[in-house]
C-alpha cells in the first residue's frame, strides 16, 4: 500500500453476512467512530464496507471499489482476491461497491477510477483481503476437525486435510469462519507460487455484454421514474434569461418545464416526448463572457505566446547557451485540438431524491466527489446520499468530473421534479457539453552539435490547466505548474544535457478535463514527432538515435528493441508505405510502437500495421493488456485522423458522429502487442498505449511522403499530391 | 395501437407510432439491451432486426414495425448459445460493451446472408457499427470464429 494507505488505522474485520455466510471488510476506527457519532445514523454503526463475501451457498461476492469502464476491473479485482482465497473461480461474482471511505483508492484518499491505477492501488490490499478470509476458512474447518490448521489446504473452495481424508467446502465453513478472529498479517504468496495471476482469464462481464443483460446507468428504471433532458447554454457559462415553454407543453408526455441552473430541463414520461419538448422550448440566452470564443484566433493566440518562455517546469544544464553554439538548429510548432470523450454511453444520471434521502444511479468514476456535491445540491449530509454504480458504457475520464457537472445538475432537475428522474444527454449535448481534452500548443526547438546528435531542447508549451479551481489542485499544480500540462515533456527519458520545459497556462472559458491519458495525449504526439525531426536533422536512423539516448533507460530500451525486432525495423516493405516508430512512458509504464502507413495521391492515409510492446509491470490478466493496448490505439488512432472540437463566436461546431467522427471497423488496422515480462510492480494500462501512437503515425507518414504532419487531425488535404503541409 | 412480434411474441402497444421504435423497445417494453448512442442512425448501438434485416431502431418509426418480427439482442438466443455470443465470449471481444448488442445484431445478419464472410465482407457489413473502446480487431476474430462454429454446427 501507499503512504497514505498506510498512515491511516486499518484493520481486516470478519462478521457474518445477512442470510449466513463470511464478510471480510475493512475496518478503520476513525471512520467507524465517525458512524456512531453521525446524526445521519441515528448512532447505529453499520459496516457497508466487505470486501469479499462468502455465502453459505458457495457464492463468493467480490466487491469492486473501482468502476467497470470497460478496463477489466470488474476481472481483476476478483482475480487478486481469489489468487489468495482460491474459492472455486466458476463460484466468483463482481458486485460495485457502496460509496464508503473503506474504498477510496490507496493512493488518492477518495473513492475513485482513474489514473490508470486501480491495479496499483488494489494490488495488494485485494489479495490481503483474499489472504485473511482462506486462514479463518481453514482455522473453521480445523476446529472442527480438531486437527492443527497447518495441515490442512485448500483447492478450489475446499478445505482439506489430507491425513484424514477430511474435506469441507467454504460455504459449509462460512458461519463458522465468521466467528473466527480476524488474523493479522497475514503473508501473501510468493509471486512464484500464483495460480491465477499471470495467466489469461475470461472477463467475468462479457456474458452479460452478448445478451443484453449488462445494467448501465441508460438501463436503470424506477417506479414512477420521469425522463428529462436539459437545454443547456450554447455558450459555456451562458445563463437563462427567460424563456417560453407553452409549445413545450402541449407534446403529450412532456410532465413540467423547469429552470434549474444548468438550463431548462423538459421531464417528461420519457425520451422522446422529453426530445420533442425540448425543440420546441424557446429560450432567451445571455451568452455572458466566452461568446467571443475562436479556436481559429487560439491557434494563432497560442503561437504568439509560445514565442517566450513561460512558467519553467524543468531545467538542465544550460539550454539557451547550448541552443546558440550549437552547429545546427531546428525549431518547430505543433498543435492539438480540443477533443470530446464522446463514450458510446452518453452521460446519464438516475435520481431519487425523498425528504431525507437521495439514491443515485450512475455509471460514475468518482464516487467521493459526485456524493459530496449531491449532497450540497439535496441539503442533506453526504451520509443520506447513496451512489449506486452501474457500468459504464465508456468512461476516458469524462466520468471523473471534478465538479461533478451530470450528478449535481441532475439532483437540481430531480428537486424540481418532486419524482425519480432520469436525466439523459443526448449526443448531441455530449459532443458539445464542454470539459474536453485542452487545446495545446507545443514550441520546440533543438541543436545538434557536429555529429548530429541533439545537446539541447527546449519545449514551451501553452494550454489550459485542467487542475486549477478542482479539488486536485493542492497536489497537482506547484508553482503555478499544472502537472498534467507538462507530464511526457518535463520527464523527458532521453538523456539530452540541456534542456528547458516551460508552460503558459492561459485562462479560457472553455470547461477542461482529463481525457484518457490526460497531458501525455499531447506531448506524446509533439515529443515524439520533433525527436523525429532531431533525428531526421542530424542524419540518424531515428530508432538508432532512441537507443542510443535511452542508454539509461533499461525498461524503455527493452520495449523499444522489441517492437523494432517484431515490427521488423528496417526490413523492405510495399512500395509506397513508410514506417514510423515512438515510445512513451506514461502512468509508470513503458510503451512503443511502430506504424506502417501509406498516403493516396489524394490525401488518404491508410493506417496498415500497429506493433506495439509494453512494459506495465507484473501482469495479472494478459489479455487484459492485450485488449487494453489495442483499443487505446484504435482510440488514438481516431484523434489522429479524425476528431476535433472546434468553436466560432463561443459556439462549439460540431455536434454528432456525422461532424465528430470515430474510427469505424473499415479502417482499423492489424494490431499486435507484445508484453514485456516483468516481476516490477504493476502499473497502469488503461492509458499509456494512446500517447505513442500519433507521433508513430505521422513519422510513418513523414517517411512515406517526406510530408511532416505538425498539426493534428491530420489532414488529408495537406497531405494531397502538390498541397503544402500547414502547420 | 400498433401490433408487432418482438423476439417471437405478439405485442401490442398505443404508443405514438411516429416515436422511433429504440425508445418503444427501451421504455415500453422494458427491453433495454439495445443502446441509444447518436439518435441519428450514425452508430448503430440502437441496430435491431425487422424481418429479418439489420435496421437502426433510433431512426426507425414504430409504424413501420406494425405487423412485423422484431428481433433485439434479448431474442437472439435464450441460454448464450447463439455462435456470435459464443465466439463473443471466447474471445472477450467486449470491453465497455455498450456498442455490443449492436455490433452482434448487425453481425447476425451479415452471417445469415454470408456465412462464410472475408475480411472485406465484414469490413462492408460492419463499419455501420461504433465501438469508441476499439473492439474493432477483436469483433473481426470472433465474427471469422462463429462463421467457423456455425459451419461446425452445420456438419454434425
């Protein structure tokens, strides 16, 4: 665990499960003083904080702290339990968790997804968990046989002790097991003898994905449940004026009409009449302070200010002195687009809210924050608000909203519609409802010294602080630095003596978030390009010129040489394709790619071929990394070609799949992936395959046509035969 | 009221005919395993049978279903036992698994007319159908791998 895992008072407590069986829960004294205290309790302490639990009918329940997006946590969490309890894997199910402090993350203090860090943050208190329960299982079963626990195992949820012949299952035990003493420290296995973790297992979820049955939050209905959809400013920040809902009325089905904060939200018996009556509402907007909001200027802003240096993130050695002696210099100039998360679920959020109560269903990553700020809405204590998580149909950190923007709006709709309410937002609100992945701008500039190997670099980077005014902010921004804007520059692997990375951090009315793989998604790209451009200035091969400035760098090294060797570096390909290679290191894990590409005479890129190799640590559901590493490249690979979010006089331009479009099945290229082996730590998965993969693409494109891509999407009109590249 | 058989079973229901027959299926008739996810007939989470063609149900009005069979992912099989849900699961070809019931419908029906479909067949059939985790290589492998069972089936 981490430090602040550590530093709080936690203890492993068994009790019996309503209908018979073993809890194992988390016990933190603070915490359970806090319960008794609480006048939202009435003083009865209760302990909705299990683990695991193990019922007399052999069901073993593992519940998961963190939410099901799509990553497989709803597999691994169970897998590290029952690595050490080794219940009889056909018995295992996954249920979400209550929000409860028992399961905030270890290293984020609150009850959350993202990061790309549940298997860190769960690695080892999952197996613990999994540990103490199989010792009072067998202690159970050796009372009762009157023989010593330590001759006794178990296999597949069954206690046995071999002298005698004697078996038990766990279910048989569970009563028993639950008046046994919790044991403390309990010690885990040594990685060597792991039965599960390490190997590829089926996603406990996917039965419930092929027939319809899986619940997310679009899927949850309620007695009386009304459906409403809200009209939303066109311009962020924009407030209602006044407005006219008589049309709105008159569609049958639509309930009421009602401001609330966010808009004008139109509750309805369901989508549809919703949909109608909200075309039909005439409202009267004050666009407030962003309506002047170009992309088009920002771009241009953007450059003007990457022209100095900025706040200085990092700094070595002497850069601009390096840069001035330098026998050659390149400078450069990328840009990315905001881009929407545009998950296939559109944000959703169920509400119950009573007099003294409120229940909410959501498919959510940030139980803590989204309760907290329900409660606010409600007036009632955090303790009187229940998140159910649902699955998530896509989560990319659209979900972990730090003002938690869908949950707190739909409390407001529900207090104004005194019924359970399903808010929906359509596609259409989710392409242009704001908090996107920043629009960035990245400055560099390099020289080479006499054998054209690069001795300096400089990276002024420009983009909105996502952290500032969040609760993230204490810990994320130091001086003035926003971690997430500089993360994949500041920690730059290659082993250049003079460097510099510093960051402007301009205020825009545009709402900002974490988008998967948050600041790595730019620098990712603009790094890995302009090393591109270094290698290509000074004569390198730039796989060779890599290696050799990662010589420090083992762990890169060892996925870089890999992917080389599989991709076939070097070796002939179809006239007319052109090869292109990067790494990146992101959420502690190491990743490279190589991708082969061609260019039509128009303009069209064909993506043929993705090799990547990562290195994530110890592995615990390969295949798991395997699907992790191929969709975050397939995702990548829709920003690179295909999706921005653009805005004239404040008004966002695009608006569904049609304008904001997806990589489709057409053009998704082979992927292969390769796991380095690793008995390090594991680390995250989730995200670090998506930085690499523009700047493995347009190297590859660079390398076909000699066209260097500076500006993402790429553009097929700037790669047409005769067009300039304009960046 | 408009009459229609929904995954083999006669139904009726006074909903207005103009409403696109996803929302029907969803709220009326509690069937919620086909997805919303552009309303515009973009993505195809929302892809349904009517007699036995792949349709986009968010787009569809419910008129058109009258006196029709409907399929949705509830009626594809009733144990799993479909080859598409098998070789769904084999492969764990989901991930988040909200485009998945579309993705499989719209598979159903590229497999009855074609049911030994090449790459560029599924290309063709498929690249109606949306998955933002990226699924795309792995839905490509189980559709090659049900064909493959289904053949199986066909010659015991």
């Amino acid at each position: 665990m981490t430090a602040a895992g550590l530093d709080r008072r936690e203890f492993l407590r068994a009790s019996a499960a309503v209908g018979g069986g073993l809890l194992i829960s988390l016990y933190v004294p603070e915490l359970e003083l806090a319960r008794a205290q609480s006048p939202a309790t009435g003083g009865k302490v209760f302990a909705p904080n299990a683990f695991v639990r193990i019922g007399t009918d052999e069901i073993v329940t593992v519940i998961a702290n963190h939410s099901e997006m799509g990553q497989g946590v709803y597999t691994s969490l169970p897998m590290l339990l029952n690595e050490e309890l080794e219940a009889d894997w056909s018995k295992v199910r996954v249920e979400p968790a209550p929000v409860d402090a028992a399961y905030n993350h270890t290293a984020f203090g609150i009850q959350m997804t993202g990061g790309s860090t549940t298997t860190t943050s769960e690695w080892e208190r999952y197996r613990k968990m999994g540990a103490a329960a199989r010792v009072m299982l067998v202690q159970a079963a050796a009372q009762q046989w009157n023989v010593p626990a330590g001759s006794c195992h178990v296999e597949k949820g069954v206690v046995i002790h071999a002298a005698s012949g004697k078996k038990a299952s766990y279910g048989s035990l569970a009563n028993a097991a639950a008046a046994i003493p919790v044991p403390s420290n309990v010690p885990l296995k040594d990685p060597k003898n792991f039965i599960t973790i390490g190997k590829k297992v089926r996603r406990l979820d996917t039965p419930s994905k092929t027939n319809g049955t899986a619940q997310f939050g679009l899927d949850v209905t309620l007695p009386g449940m009304l459906t409403a959809l809200v009209a939303r400013a066109p311009v962020f920040g924009g407030k209602v004026v006044s407005f006219d809902a008589s049309e709105s009325l008159k569609v049958p089905g639509v309930r009421t009409v009602e401001q609330v904060p966010s808009g004008v939200a139109v509750i309805a018996s369901g989508f549809w009449p919703a949909r109608l009556g909200r075309e039909r509402l005439k409202i009267n907007w004050d666009d407030g302070a962003n309506a002047e909001i170009s992309s088009t200027k920002m771009l241009a802003d953007f450059s003007s200010q990457s022209a100095s240096p900025g706040l200085v993130a990092k700094k070595a050695g002497d850069p601009v002195g390096a840069l001035a002696g330098a026998a050659k210099k390149i400078t450069a100039e990328y840009d990315v687009p905001y881009l929407a998360h545009a998950m296939m679920e559109p944000l959703n959020c169920v509400v119950d809210l009573r007099a003294d109560s409120c229940e909410i269903w959501t498919g959510t990553q940030f139980q803590t924050g989204d309760r907290a700020n329900a409660a606010k809405v409600a007036g009632l204590a955090p303790e009187k608000v229940q998140i159910h998580t649902t699955l998530l149909g896509g989560g990319f950190g659209r979900r972990a909203n730090p003002a938690s923007d869908f949950v707190m709006e739909a409390v407001n709709v529900a207090k104004a519609a005194k019924a359970p309410v399903k808010v929906m937002w359509t596609r259409e609100d989710d392409i242009r409802g704001g908090w996107y992945r920043p629009m960035w701008h990245d400055r560099f500039a390099a020289g080479l010294d006499a054998n054209g190997e690069p001795i300096a670099w400089t990276h002024t980077i420009v983009g909105q602080s996502i952290m500032e005014g969040t609760p993230f902010e204490a810990f994320g921004i130091q001086n003035g630095i926003d971690s997430a804007s500089v993360e994949g520059a500041a920690d730059l692997l290659y082993g250049i003596p003079n460097l510099q990375v510093d960051l402007h951090s301009p205020k825009i009315g545009v709402p900002v978030q974490w988008w998967r793989s948050v600041g790595h998604s730019h620098t990712g790209f603009s790094v890995e390009a302009f090393f591109d451009e270094v290698a290509h200035a000074g004569g390198k091969d730039p796989y060779q010129l890599r290696r050799k400035l990662l010589a420090k760098q083992p762990r890169m090294l060892g996925v870089l040489d890999l992917v080389a060797q599989k991709a076939g570096w070097g070796k002939p390909m179809p006239a007319g394709r052109g090869r292109g290679i990067a790494t990146h290191f992101s959420f502690d894990s190491y990743v490279a790619q190589v991708i082969e590409a061609s260019v039509e005479k128009d303009g069209t890129v064909h993506v043929h071929r993705v090799v990547c190799a990562v290195d994530c640590g110890r592995v615990i559901n390969p295949d798991t990394v395997t699907a992790q590493m191929e969709g975050g490249i397939i995702f990548a690979l829709t920003a690179a070609l295909k999706t921005e979010i653009t805005l004239e006089n404040g008004r966002v331009q695009q608006r569904n799949f049609h304008d904001y479009p997806m990589l489709r099945m057409f053009e998704a290229p082979a992927v292969e992936v390769f796991i380095v082996p690793s008995e390090e730590k594991p680390t995250g998965v989730g995200e670090p395959s998506v930085p690499p993969v523009a700047p493995a693409l347009t190297n590859a494109i660079f390398a076909a046509t000699g066209k260097r891509v500076r500006r993402l999407p790429i553009r097929s009109s700037d790669l047409a035969a005769g067009a300039e590249v304009k960046s | 009221m408009t009459s229609f058989v929904l995954n083999g079973k006669a139904v009726q229901t006074d909903a207005d005919p103009a409403t696109p027959l996803l929302w029907v299926l969803r709220e009326s008739m509690g069937l919620t395993g086909t997805k919303y996810g552009c309303g515009m007939a973009q993505c195809g989470a929302c892809t349904v049978h009517l007699d036995g063609q792949a349709i986009r149900s968010c787009v569809a009005p419910l008129s058109r279903a009258e006196g029709k069979h409907v399929t949705t992912i509830e009626g594809l099989s009733p144990d799993l036992s479909h080859p598409l849900q098998r070789a769904w699961i084999e492969i764990d070809a989901p991930q988040c698994g909200y485009c998945q019931s579309g993705q499989i419908m719209s598979a159903a029906i590229l497999l009855k007319e074609n049911p030994k479909p090449t790459d560029n067949d599924i290309d063709e059939a498929m690249s109606g159908n949306i998955c933002r985790c990226g699924t795309y290589p792995r839905i490509r492998r189980a559709i090659h791998r049900a064909a493959a069972m289904a053949a199986e089936g066909r010659t015991k």
